[in-house]
C-alpha cells in the first residue's frame, strides 16, 4: 500500500504521532486507510508553522470546517518546496560526508533561517546541498571560499524566491480573491504545478527552500486576512515595529577588501547593529545580503534606534545606511518574523536613500520620542505594493 504510516509522517514532518493524531481528530489532515500522502506530510508541516505562528488548530480547524480557508492546495506536486526532514541529524551527516559542521550548519543560515543545533535534523532539500560541499571539501577548497559561495548563493536565491513570492501574490493570489473563487482555486495548483522550476541540484535545494519561505509568507498573510474577514483570529492590541536596515554596497565592499578585511568588517557592524538595537528594546533577527532585519516591541525605540545605527556607521567609516520601519501585526514561527508589516517594512528600506530612516505614517504616530522630529515625504510609490503608502523622514531634531 502507497503512503505513509502514521509513524513515517510524523517523523517526516518532524512532529510526535500525538501531533498527528491530534490533526486527524480535527479534520485537518484525513488520511486514506491509515495511510498518509506527501501532501498530508506538507499539511502537517503547514499546521505546525501556523500554529508557531499564533493560529490555534482549533481555529484553522474551524476555517476549514466552514470553507473560509482550505489545506487541499498542498496535494499539488509544487508544493513539495516544503520539504520534509531527512533521517539524519546535522552532526551524524558531518561525520559520514568529513564535511565540518560549521559549514554544514551554514547551508541552513545561508537559507535563511536560524543556526541549527548539532542534533537537528537536516532537512531533505538542504541534504540536497550536502553532496557539493562534500566534494569541495575532498578537493581542498579554503571553508571561506566555500562558505562565501554558498552565503552568495543562498542571498541570490532568496532574491528570486521573493520576487515570486510577490508575483504569485499579485497576479494568482489577489486576482482570485478579488474574483471570488473559492478557496480550493485561490493557490491554483495546476498553474503551480506548470510553473515549477528547474535547476542544479545544490542550487535546487536552496532555491525550494527559498520558496518555502516565501510561500510560507503569502500564506501566512493570506491566512491571517481570510481568518480576520471570519472573525476567527484577531490582530495584537499592541503591535511591535519591524525594521529593515540595509547598507549600501555592504557585500561587494567585503569582496573587494579580502577576507581578513571583510571579517573585521563584518565583526564591526555587528557590535553597531546588536549594540544599537538591544538597548532600544531590539533585537537583530537575521542577515540579509547588504543589510539586517530588526523586531522591536514599541516603534518609538526603533526610531531611535535607527537613527543612532545610521550616524553609528558614519562614524565607523563604513558604508551609509538605509532604513524602513513599519509597525503592526506580524507572526512569529520557527525563528522569524512573517507578514504584511514585514513586507512593508522591507519595501520602504529599499526606497529609502542612504542615510535616510523612512516611516510610515503609524509609525510617525507612535513614535514621540523626545529629540526627533518627522518630516512629511508624502505619498510613495513601493515595488510590490498595489497602493501608495504615506512614508516621513525620521531625523534628530
């Protein structure tokens, strides 16, 4: 018999068989004779990172009960971006590849995502990654040389999957809400089915979990606008602020001074950004490219915060800064930040010029920090964002 056992999908997704039974009893996940399909192992994966993300199963059960929202979507064979976890763990496939952990707990970081324990489980798309380290290793290549190819390769993927991400939003997604299609046709899987892409194989793994993320966004946020117009999840009374610092020319500044000067480079900008933040209440989330994602839970300290990073950099001699900051509801699961806010946030840095601090107008709102003032850019037009947004200059008075 094809499928799973429920053992097999409960290790594949990487949750207990409680987990597991616990989605059957709610009718999220419905197996067919005790057996369970790829596409079950991806709703399971799904309702765990929704969960994490503030969404009660008892809730995403409900929405599905009554047709505001559906997991059937994950059946389509494009959806196998969310990959399941393989049987080994980040230490067990060091020792049998001689690949050193440090760089094999780096193909997780280069995705995107938190730094791995030793005793996490590798998933299947970053195992695809694995056989190419493993190969340069055996060759002799320098570990900077090999971690820098794979940081390059794991930003530019990043890249691409968000473009996708945001025009599978605005061209599958918003058309077929505004259209009033049903929820089983909103992810059009058999467009998603044509559409999916091909690449080399370490190439490959990156760039599927790349969309993983990215999707795992669009969903998200489509999620929490569907539960919303039901009335079954609700925004935070008091949203935080996130915000997008980005550092002009950082990366090919690194390349060109080599990599004794990089890496004091990079540990410089390190101490401003983790110094800068935390004492605003902050914290640096993760890396991207030329610049840093920040949480903070009150916009006013951000502001602050922001300002100080960008005179920070001036003073360090280093490259000037941009920034985005926008606050409202975001959702959190395994280690980042997903969301309309985030977007946002993202958007208005890159638009931003160097040594700018753009708002949006909440944020202005909230932020009545004593010493700084917010001048009126007026309307913008962002890459990605159907409508103008209202954005103002943080500066010091």
């Amino acid at each position: 018999m094809s499928g799973f056992s429920r053992e097999e999908a409960a290790e594949r997704a990487g949750v207990d068989v409680a987990y597991v039974d616990r989605l059957v009893e709610l009718g999220i996940v419905v197996p067919e004779r005790s057996r369970f399909s790829a596409g079950d192992v991806r709703r399971m994966i799904m309702a765990r990172s929704l969960e994490d993300a503030a969404i009660p199963l008892e809730r995403l059960a409900a929405a599905i009960e009554h047709g505001a929202l559906s997991l059937g979507f994950f059946d389509a064979e494009a959806y196998e971006r969310f990959a399941p976890l393989s049987g080994e763990t980040f230490q067990q496939v060091s020792a049998r590849t001689g690949v050193p952990l440090d760089l094999l707990t780096t193909i997780r970081e280069a995705i995107g995502s938190p730094l791995p324990s030793p005793d996490d489980l590798v998933r299947e798309d970053e195992m695809a990654v694995v056989p190419f380290l493993e190969m340069q290793v055996a060759e002799g290549f320098r570990p900077e040389s090999i971690e820098r190819l794979l940081r390059v390769q794991g930003d530019s993927t990043r890249r691409m999957a968000e473009a996708e991400g945001a025009w599978w939003q605005s061209e599958v997604i918003e058309p077929s809400m505004a259209a009033g299609r049903s929820v089983d046709e909103i992810g059009n899987p058999d467009l998603a089915d044509r559409s999916s892409p091909l690449a080399e194989q370490a190439m490959l793994g990156l760039y599927h979990a790349q969309q993983a993320r990215a999707w795992t966004s669009n969903i998200i946020e489509g999620f929490e606008v569907l539960m919303a117009r039901a009335g079954i999840h609700s925004h935070l009374e008091r949203p935080p602020a996130i915000c997008f610092f980005d550092i002009t020319g950082y990366t090919r500044l690194t390349q060109e001074r080599g990599d004794e000067a990089a890496a004091d480079l990079a540990a410089t900008l390190a101490r401003l950004v983790q110094r800068g933040s935390v004492r605003h209440g902050g914290k640096p989330i993760k890396w991207l490219g030329d610049g840093v994602m920040f949480h903070f839970r009150d916009p006013g300290p951000a502001v602050r915060a922001g300002l100080e990073m960008v005179d920070e950099l001036t003073t360090a001699g280093l490259p000037p800064a941009h920034v985005g900051l926008h606050t409202g509801p975001v959702l959190f699961q395994q280690g980042d930040y997903f969301g309309q806010t985030v977007n946002l946030a993202s958007r208005i840095a890159d638009y931003a010029r160097p040594g700018e601090v753009l708002v949006t107008e909440a944020v202005a709102e909230a932020g009545d920090e004593e010493g700084i003032v917010f001048r009126d850019v007026g309307p913008a037009e962002l890459k990605g964002v159907s409508d103008s947004m209202h954005l103002f200059r943080a500066e010091f008075a």
